[in-house]
C-alpha cells in the first residue's frame, strides 16, 4: 500500500490534557506536511488552529471526551461551539452507562442530540470497544447505523484498550456500507495501520503512524539519512524507498520534540 494512502486516512492526533498551542501548531504543520485527513485535537483549541490553517486542513475535535457521560444537552452544546470555532469533523463519545442499563433509546437519543447540532460536519461515534461485549458492540453497530452518523469508532485511546483487529472487522461487517469505520487507540506501527485499512476501516487515529511515516517520506526522498532523523534508541528496518511501504519497525526512547511555535493561537 502507498505510505501517502495511509497518510491520508489519519486524522493526526494530540488529545493531552496539556498539550501546548505550539504543539497543535506542530501537529498542524505535520498534517499539512504529509496531507493527513485531519488533525484531531482538544475543543479549547479548535478556534486557534482553524485560524492557523485556514483551508489547507480539516480541524476535528472529540465531545464527551473522554468518558462519554455529560448528559447529551452538554454534548450538543459542545458540538455546537466547536462547530463554531471552525471543527470540520466531530468525535464523540457514547454513554457507556446508558449502554451498560441497556437503555437503548437512550443512547440513541444521545447520538441523535449531536447529529442535530452537526448537520454538515462528519460525525464519528466512539462507542470504546475495551468496555464491551460482543452483544452491545452488535447493537451499537445498529444504532450508530440508523443515526445518521458518518462513523463508528473503536476507541478513545484513553481507557484499557485500543484498536484491535477482531473489532475492526466486527464493526465493518454489522455497519452498512455508508457508516465508516475508524480504528484508534494503540496503531503502534505502519505495519498495523495498513492491517486496519485492509480489514476496513477508512480512518486511523492516532500519532506515532504519522511521524514514523514522515521518518520513512524523508528516507524515501533521499533528504536525510535515517539516523540522522532518528534519536537515540531508535531502529527502524525493513524500508521499501520506492514510494510503497512495505514492511517496518521503529522503536523509539524519546518522544518527538515541538518543532515550531504557534504565535496567534487561542
């Protein structure tokens, strides 16, 4: 699969609780850098980087995040702002207290309440796999369906699990063709993204694919060698430099540092 492919399923993701303005504009810089779908980042800071990137990239942000339990007046409400502020793109948690009574209606109604408020906008409905059993993934799988939500997601990345491939596929099989499927949480490797798309997800969340991709971009170009990229500890093997990934493995000791400040972000 082309790495430029892979690229462009990602929305390239910064969801820390303090993560800085020169950090989403880092981020931002990557996403437009290696033509992401989107940068997925905090609500506080969607006015400032739709600011900063104007046209060139589509800002998402979570609701509910990420625990899922604001009643869904707030969740519309904070869909609403965000929408505001410039996001193109909306995920939001479900209520997994609802879905544990088995109130379904209500979970419904919960879905239904940020559809309202986002008409126009793409809509992806995290519905935490980890937390699951097979039954409510199925019925989630129905009701996310019947919606009119553009996603299904696996994860929020911040509970006891990620992604994984028996999920993906379970969402891909009980979703009908016009919902979507995004794998997030835990996409430690190109080799797993490319795994993911080809069990049927059209998106991947996440960070660390985006920036070993970029690794691999700038190997491919012949603009730097790999160590002189690389921190220390880092190995990465198995490059095809022809354009194509075809098999690889990094392994990094450092996190990537922020590579730009952000003057005029909110």
């Amino acid at each position: 699969m082309e790495l430029r492919e892979i690229l462009s399923r990602c929305d390239h993701t910064l969801l820390r609780v303090d993560a800085t303005a020169a950090e989403i504009r880092a981020l931002c810089d990557q996403g437009m850098r290696y033509g992401c779908a989107s940068v997925c980042i905090p609500p506080c800071h969607v006015a400032g980087a739709k600011k900063y990137v104007g046209d060139r990239l589509r800002i998402c942000t979570v609701i509910g995040f990420p625990n899922g339990y604001n009643t869904p007046a707030v969740k519309a409400f904070e869909a609403a702002e965000a929408i505001r502020n410039g996001a193109d793109e909306v995920d939001m948690v479900i209520n997994l207290a609802m879905v544990k009574d088995g109130c379904w209606d209500d979970v419904a109604a919960d879905i239904r309440a940020v559809r309202e408020v986002s008409r126009g906008r793409i809509l992806k409905v995290i519905i935490e796999c980890c937390l699951l059993t097979e039954e409510e993934k199925r019925m989630l799988c129905r009701i996310v369906s019947d919606s009119g939500a553009d996603y299904i997601k696996t994860s929020t990345g911040f509970s006891t699990g990620g992604a994984t491939a028996d999920d993906v596929r379970l969402l891909r099989t009980c979703c009908p063709p016009h919902v979507k499927v995004k794998a997030a949480g835990g996409i430690a490797s190109l080799a797993d993204a490319e795994e993911f798309i080809r069990l049927g997800a059209d998106r991947l969340g996440g960070r660390r694919v985006v920036e070993k991709a970029g690794v691999v971009l700038q190997i491919d170009d012949g603009r730097q060698h790999p160590r002189e990229r690389l921190h220390d500890g880092d190995e990465i093997v198995g490059l095809r430099v022809a354009g194509a990934f075809k098999a690889e493995k990094m392994v990094s000791a450092h996190p990537q540092p922020c590579v730009s400040r952000l003057q005029d972000i909110e």
